[in-house]
C-alpha cells in the first residue's frame, strides 16, 4: 500500500468518498514465501482468471497456531492537504491471525489510527470490461463496511446477504483506511468463542435504522446506516462515522452542518426532534426512477417512531413508515437533497408552505438570479454543480438575495437555500 495513490478520475468523480482504486494499478504486488501473521493477502487458486469459482480446502500444517500479542506496521501516506486525503491514500490489508474469530469493535477501538474495517465480498466475477490495469479486473462495488455503530452491504450486493456484524472470522482478510501512522495491534481481548462460521447474522441492539435507495432499470442500489448512541455526538466521530464509499449510485447523510459526506453516520441518543440531512450521487446518465426507502431498522426507539422524508428540491415531505418515495434525477451530486426527521408538523414551516413559497428567477439565466423567500429569512446561499462541488458560498440575513452566474459556464446548477424554517435546493439551468 505504500504504492497507493488515489485514482485521480475516481476522486473527480465521487469527490468526499473515499476511493479504492489506485493510479497506476501497481499497488498489488506478486507474493511468494511464508505468510506474515496479521497481514492480508489476495489468493487465487485458480490457474486464470477465466477459470470458474468454487470451494478450495487447504491444508496448513507447519508452524504453530498464534497466540497473544501481534503488532504489525501501519503504512500511512500523507499526499494532502487534508487529512481526509492522507487517510484516503492510506489502505492497508490485514488478516485476523487467530485459530478463532474476533471482534471487530475491539480492533478498532484498541487502534487509534481505524476508523472502521472493510470486507472484499466476491460477489462479481473479474470481467475485461471493468476498468483496471489486467486483462480481467474486479469490481469496486462488493465491498462492505463495519464500524462501531455497524455495517453496511456491498453495493452489487442486491439481496442483503454482506452487511457485516462486527465478527471477523479466522484467516479473515479485511482493509482499512489509516488515519495516521503507528502499529496496529491483535491481543487475545478480542478472540471470541462463537461465530466464526460467518461474518453475518444478529447484532447486538441498537437504535439504528438502514436507508436504501435503488434504480430498478439498471439494477443497482447502494445503503446507508444512520445510528444513535450515548457514545456518539452530532459531530465528526472516531470509530462511529465513516465516508461513503466510490460507487455509482450512492446515498450518504451530511452533519447538521452540510459537511462530510458518510456512509455510516453515528449520532447523539435517539430524540424525535431529530433530523439528519440527506445527499445522493447517481452517474447514471440521462434521468431515470429512483426509489428510497427504508431497508432496515432497529432499536426499541427507532421501532415506534415515524420516519420522514423531507425532499429539499421539491419542498414535499413524506412518510417513509408507510412507503417508499419515488422521485426522478438526473446524473450529478446532489448534497442536501433530502432530509431524514422523525416528527414533521407542517404549522412549524418545516418544509411546508414555507420553503414551497421560495422563488427564483429568472430560470433558466444567463446572469442574474433573483431570490425571494417571503416568509423566512434566508441565511446562506451555497451553488453546486453537477459534481457535487461547492462553487459558491454567500451567508445572508435577507429576503431577498441575488447570485450572479454571469462567470459559470453553460450547465445545470444546484442552489442550496438555507432559512430560518429550513432548507431548500433548486436547480438553476445557466443557458
């Protein structure tokens, strides 16, 4: 991994997710000789990649099974600026070394430098029409991802089989994503005396509720799980938060704040007056369907509470307890689409007539929008476009504002209009 750089057209592609592709496709390397204990390994038993799959049996019978402390070396690049970008560049593969499994929450709690643990589900046979340096490449979307709030499936997993349960079997393989160097340590603490036939099955409960979007036409989906915990705050957390990952079709929720872009988002005790902002990615070209909906939920709060889901763009909200909602999009990035709450009263301005009444104009433009908001006070302005990239940024006490896009190239743009009643984005057409 010390080869590993982020592949540049992935990252210009799914900016703030976290990217496992690499430039030049050299940061897998031939190995021969003995196994170093704690790493991990990509094995082919096969003779091609052409061959058909299956079960193979190995027999080991040199050396002596592992016991007690194992340390091994965390390879940390730091290309920045940022630290988000040192972790990106920075997998490293490691392997539970025990003749037992092992909790995944204790590895990542006893290690600083995780974050969370990722898991290579197989579920795509390697295929020459997949991008990559080979002849035959895998797939980026069977990957599955487990932190210490849980797990979420791997994207092409289309059935639910993948969500990881915080058990890492024995020889299991799994990445991570270092943010910041040291040595990653394996102890005894974490051996576990059942559950070392499978990585999933029941998890222990929690308030946690599992959000999935999909697109029948070319059917795909992706998950995201949002959580609520004692040991979690509304802000940025080790261990509990963790970006989405580069796929292409993505749901993510956001801080309160706008920022991050997270696969799995952990926060405060679970409290009905919460809400929690939603984004979706699609690189699906042209407009299409797509459905959200509730793919799972847990936790004796969660369980009695009503789900609702506010469309931002629209200024609709509905009742996602009852049914999916179905919604059409183009391609693009869109942050703050959609917001997540579990009590809605429209005499509040919560969406409502409030944010429905908010005008702009003219539409589509070629300088000049006008925005009017006449019943809330808007605060801030942010433009996006079809990326997902922040081009503009205004904070007001007005309203009504004005942007000029006289200097931004022909394209569709996204407005992000944050009021004192709540937020709302529009698509401006700049001709």
């Amino acid at each position: 991994t010390a080869n590993f750089v982020p592949n540049p057209a992935v990252a210009a592609a799914f900016p703030g997710a976290e990217n496992f592709a690499d430039d030049n496709y050299d940061n897998w390397v031939p190995y021969s000789g003995g196994i170093n204990v704690g790493e991990g390994y990509i094995v082919r038993p096969q003779s091609g990649y052409g061959q058909p799959g299956g079960i193979f049996n190995y027999t080991y019978n040199q050396g002596t099974l592992n016991n007690g402390v194992v340390n091994f070396n965390v390879i940390y690049n730091t290309p920045g600026p940022l630290p988000a970008d040192n972790k990106n560049a920075s997998p490293n593969i490691f392997a539970n070394p025990y003749a037992s499994a092992i909790s995944a929450d204790d590895f990542i709690t006893a290690n600083a430098m995780v974050d969370e643990v990722y898991f290579w589900e197989h579920l795509t046979p390697p295929s020459s029409t997949l991008p990559g340096a080979g002849a035959m490449n895998f797939h980026m979307q069977d990957i599955s991802m487990y932190n210490l709030m849980g797990g979420t499936q791997a994207a092409n997993d289309l059935i639910g089989t993948t969500t990881p349960n915080g058990v890492i079997s024995t020889g299991q393989g799994f990445g991570i994503k270092a943010n910041a160097a040291g040595t990653a340590v394996f102890n005894n603490s974490m051996r576990l005396t059942s559950g070392n036939t499978t990585l999933r099955g029941p998890d222990v409960n929690r308030e946690r509720i599992w959000l999935k979007i999909s697109n029948t036409a070319f059917d795909m989906q992706n998950t995201t799980l949002i959580g609520f915990s004692d040991n979690a705050t509304a802000g940025l957390d080790s261990g509990y938060d963790s970006r989405r990952l580069a796929t292409v079709l993505s749901l993510y929720s956001h801080l309160e704040d706008g920022t991050q872009q997270l696969g799995i988002q952990s926060r405060e005790a679970f409290e009905s007056g919460i809400k929690v902002p939603l984004g979706f990615s699609s690189q699906l070209e042209g407009e299409w369907e797509y459905s959200l909906s509730i793919a799972d939920l847990e936790g004796a709060n969660l369980s009695e509470a009503t789900v609702y889901l506010m469309d931002n763009l629209l200024g609709t909200v509905v009742n996602l307890s009852e049914a999916p909602y179905v919604f059409r999009s183009i391609e693009g990035t869109f942050h703050g689409r959609f917001t997540v709450m579990f009590e809605y009263e429209p005499t509040l301005g919560i969406g409502g007539d409030v944010l429905q009444q908010i005008n702009m104009f003219p539409n589509p433009t070629e300088h000049v929008v006008n925005i009017v908001s006449p019943k809330a006070i808007i605060q801030s302005i942010a433009v996006y476009d079809l990326q997902g990239r922040k081009i503009l940024m205004e904070q007001h006490q007005s309203n009504n504002v004005q942007i000029d896009f006289s200097d931004l190239q022909s394209s569709v743009y996204f407005v992000e209009i944050r009021t004192e009643s709540g937020t709302v984005s529009k698509r401006v057409v700049r001709k």
